[in-house]
C-alpha cells in the first residue's frame, strides 16, 4: 500500500507562489527567446521609406518641370506606394560603387538601368528583367562608318567607367588586343552623344534606348552597330539569404505588368521617338541654339499665366511655325502660333503676327481646350489629346474616342486613341461620326512631332544647366589650388601695409 506524506498547508502556499513566479517569468520572457531579426522588407516597412540608389539621366531619373520623373524613378516611386512607403532617391556617379552599395546602409536597391552581366552577378542578385537593350557603337555622320570591332583598333573610345560597355570590351580586348579605349565616371550617356556629334572622340558605347531618347539632340552621332545581343536591364539587390525584398519587388512587377503600367511608361518615355528624320533634327537643333532663346522668357510668362509647362508650349510653337512670327500657311493661320482668324477672335487676338498677342493667344487658347478634356482623364494622355484637338478639334477628336470606345479601345488613352484616329478618313467610319471627315493621321504626326520636341527643349536646358555646374566645379577646383598662394599674397600685404 503507498505511502501518503501530509504536507504543512504553509508548504503548498509557499510552492503555489514559487510556481506562480515562475509562469510569469516565463509568459515575460518568451517574446525574447522567440524575438528574430526583423527582414529586409520588414526593416523597410518600419523605417517608412524605401532608399533607391540610382545616377540622373535621361532613361533613369531627372527633375522635370513638375518634380522628379524618368523611367526608372516612375517605376521605383510606384514600389515604394505599393510598399506604403516614401521613396528617397541617392544619386551615385560611379557605376562600380553603386553595385558596392547595394544592401548597405547607402540604399536598398540600386535603379539605375543596370545591365545584367556576369560581372555583376558575382556581387548582386538583380531582380524581374523589365527592359531589354544593345550595345551600341556611336560615330560621327560625316566620317566613315564603322562596320567591325577591327575599325576601332586605334580610334578613341569612350565609356562610362564600371559600365557593361567597358565590362564588354574588355571580353572583346581577350579576342582583339590591340583595342583600347577611355573611362570616365562623370559622364552620362547623353555626354557621349554630344562629344561624337562634336567630334571630340571618334565613337562611343551607348545603350540602345538612351540613343533612342537623344539621337534628336544630336543627329550627327548615329549607330553604327551592335557588340551585344539583346541584353536583360533589372533592379540590383544585395546578394544575401534574407531575400523578402527581392520576393516582394518579384510580385510587385508580376502586378504591374499585368496591369500594363511597363507598357505605359514605355509609351511615355519611348513611344514618340524616332519621328524627326535627320535633315529635320539638324535644323531642330541650329534653331534651338539661334531661335529659341529670343522667344524663351516670352514663352514662359504666357505658360506661367496659364499654368502650362513651358517647354511644351515652345515645342507646340515649333511646330507650329518653327519659331517664324512671320509664319503664314496656304489656309489662311498666320503667326507665331498659327492662329486662325476666328480662334485669334476667341482668344482676344487683333494682330496675329504680333509674336506677343500670338505667343499668349497660343497659349490661352491650347488652355481652354485641355479643360474642355473630360477631368477623369490623367496625364499624361490628358496632354497628348489636348494636343490632338488643338489640331484637328475637339469635335473630331471626340469623333475618334468615340469610334475607339465602339472598337473595344480606351477612348482616355492616347495610345488606343491615336490607332483610331485615322480611320476619320475612311468613309467606311466618318460616315457615321458627328463631325464627319478629318485628316486624322495628321494630329497623330503631330503630336507626335511636337512630344519629340518637347523631350529635345527639356534635355537641351538640362545639360545646359549640368554643364554649367560642371564648369563652375572646375572653377572652384581652380580657385582651391591658388587660393593658398592668394591668402599667403594677401596676408604679404597686409603685413607691409602695417
């Protein structure tokens, strides 16, 4: 029979307590033994803002006339609103370093239209490839074209430094060693095309789609051919176990593709290009440097008074009278804006070669008919289809977003619009429309002309303003070497006036 051992009530209470303490300590501790390192994502999250290092230009990220904007910068702001977070972009010259960079207290992803390389892969993870480019070599119209890696041998080169271009010519160099060639990390793409079309450098290594952007601007530095295949552009993360952020960047793209909004901004950055042909862009260009800047602060009082980009309103008056106060047409518009008589009468105009009352006519007129487009509208199609009234008028224009609702387009989107608009000379469709026959491919052209326009004015004034900090930074390099010797003079007299 067991024993049965009687313990003091005093005991029991005693152990209960002692029991009790320790189910508390152990409720208090068990959030640290399970505590864990917070994810990269998670980090993110917390902090509320998402760190992109990137390199300003053209086909990355730039500050337009209403704040930042760019390809990439378009993109990384929307990851950013789908991580619920502000974005901070951190600009990074060197293409070397901004790989280091990625993954450390510098930013979490690096934007900036990196190739995918070997190279690069040993030291990066790079996420959803969403743009496709070559390698293009550059030269100058006027010389010979190259037409093989042979005729570089002995030509100067440039490219960017830490770039896939020079990672590129290095694997050439293995097959061709007499090559040779020049890197520079304060140069963008855009630097390039100029110093070809100069004739500062005998050809270059660009990315097809930033020779897309800004061949306009300088016609004279045409492709030559392709050193690549078709090659992957994605976002760089760090390389590490902790992958959440490149989990998520994965579905965010997924998303947006479906969407359509890579499809979108291509159309914005990319879908006007190639229009001006290369006698058009020569005598763009010459004007731009001898014509524009006569008219520049007129163009931007009448923009400031009517809350339009001035750029734009200088593109939509190059083509229309590319910059001529004089401008007359077969059809009776006149002036600096090619105003008819009865939108001078609309507008307040008496005298249309008056490039003032033209300039201002011009704009106030364009005003009315871009708050005439239905408000739901967003930009920038809003823009482009105000653009396409100004020229074929709002009746035909809502002629076509009609026909193109009726075909299972978007009757607010200038890209389904602009396929229907032609069709306004078919009688198969005019026929059945308000307004009745329209030259409808010629608004397409047109605005068209006028967005290639606009993109060559907005980079022009950007690397006006570069260049200018450029020099004024070699100014304050040169001042810092002789000022010692200047202090040391002043200090000299300064004495002997004593």
């Amino acid at each position: 029979m067991p024993r049965v051992i009687f313990l003091p009530l005093s005991y029991i209470r005693k152990a209960l307590k002692t029991l009790a303490l320790f189910t508390v300590l152990a409720v208090l501790a068990s959030p640290l033994v399970s505590s864990r390192i917070p994810t990269t994502l998670e980090k993110i999250q917390g902090s509320g803002r998402l760190i992109v290092i990137s390199r300003n230009g053209p086909t990355t990220y730039y500050k337009g006339p209403n704040g930042y904007t760019g390809f990439e910068y378009l993109i990384a702001k929307k990851f950013a609103d789908y991580l619920g977070v502000e974005l901070e972009i951190k600009e990074t010259e060197d293409l070397g370093s901004m790989i280091d960079q990625v993954g450390s207290e510098f930013g979490d992803l690096a934007a900036s239209g990196l190739t995918v390389t070997k190279k690069r892969k040993e030291k990066v993870l790079f996420g959803e490839p969403y743009l496709q480019i070559t390698q293009e070599v550059i030269y100058r119209s006027d010389q010979e074209k190259p037409s093989s890696i042979e005729d570089l041998i002995g030509k100067s080169i440039l490219v960017i430094s830490n770039s896939s271009h020079s990672e590129r010519l290095r694997e050439l160099q293995r097959e061709y060693p007499q090559l040779t060639w020049e890197e520079r990390s304060d140069v963008e793409m855009l630097d390039l095309l100029e110093m070809v079309h100069s004739g500062k450098v005998d050809y270059a290594i660009v990315d097809s789609n930033a020779y897309e952007i800004n061949s306009s601007l300088y016609p004279k530095a045409q492709v030559a051919f392709s050193i690549t295949e078709p090659q992957d552009v994605a976002w760089a993360f760090k390389a590490q176990k902790d992958q959440s952020l490149v989990n998520e960047a994965q579905k965010f793209f997924n998303a947006i593709k479906q969407q359509g909004v890579i499809d979108e901004a291509m159309e914005k950055f990319y879908g006007h290009l190639g229009e001006i042909d290369y006698s058009g862009a020569i005598l763009f260009a010459h004007r731009l440097d001898t014509r524009l800047p006569k008219w520049e602060e007129k163009l931007k009082a009448a923009a400031s008074e009517f809350d339009l980009d001035w750029q734009l309103l200088a593109a939509l008056s190059y083509q229309e009278s590319h910059w001529n106060p004089k401008a007359k047409s077969p059809t009776g518009v006149r002036g600096f804006m090619m105003l008819t008589k009865d939108t001078a009468k609309f507008v307040g105009i008496k005298n249309r070669l008056d490039p003032d009352q033209s300039i201002r006519g011009g704009a106030k007129y364009f005003r009315s008919i871009y708050d005439r487009i239905p408000d739901r509208i967003e930009e920038p199609d809003r823009t482009w289809l105000a653009l396409a009234a100004y020229n074929v008028g709002l009746g035909h224009l809502e002629d076509a977003r009609k026909l193109t609702e009726s075909t299972g387009g978007n009757p607010d989107k200038w890209s389904d619009v602009r396929e229907t608009l032609p069709l306004l000379a078919k009688r198969k469709y005019y026929k059945n429309t308000k307004h009745g026959y329209a030259r409808g491919w010629e608004p397409v052209d047109y605005v068209k002309n006028i967005r290639n326009f606009h993109t060559i004015i907005a980079w022009n004034e950007v690397e006006e303003e570069r260049l200018q900090q450029l020099a004024m930074n070699e100014t304050q390099k040169e001042f810092a070497q002789v000022s010692p010797a200047v202090t040391e003079a002043v200090k000299t007299l300064s004495t002997s006036s004593l």
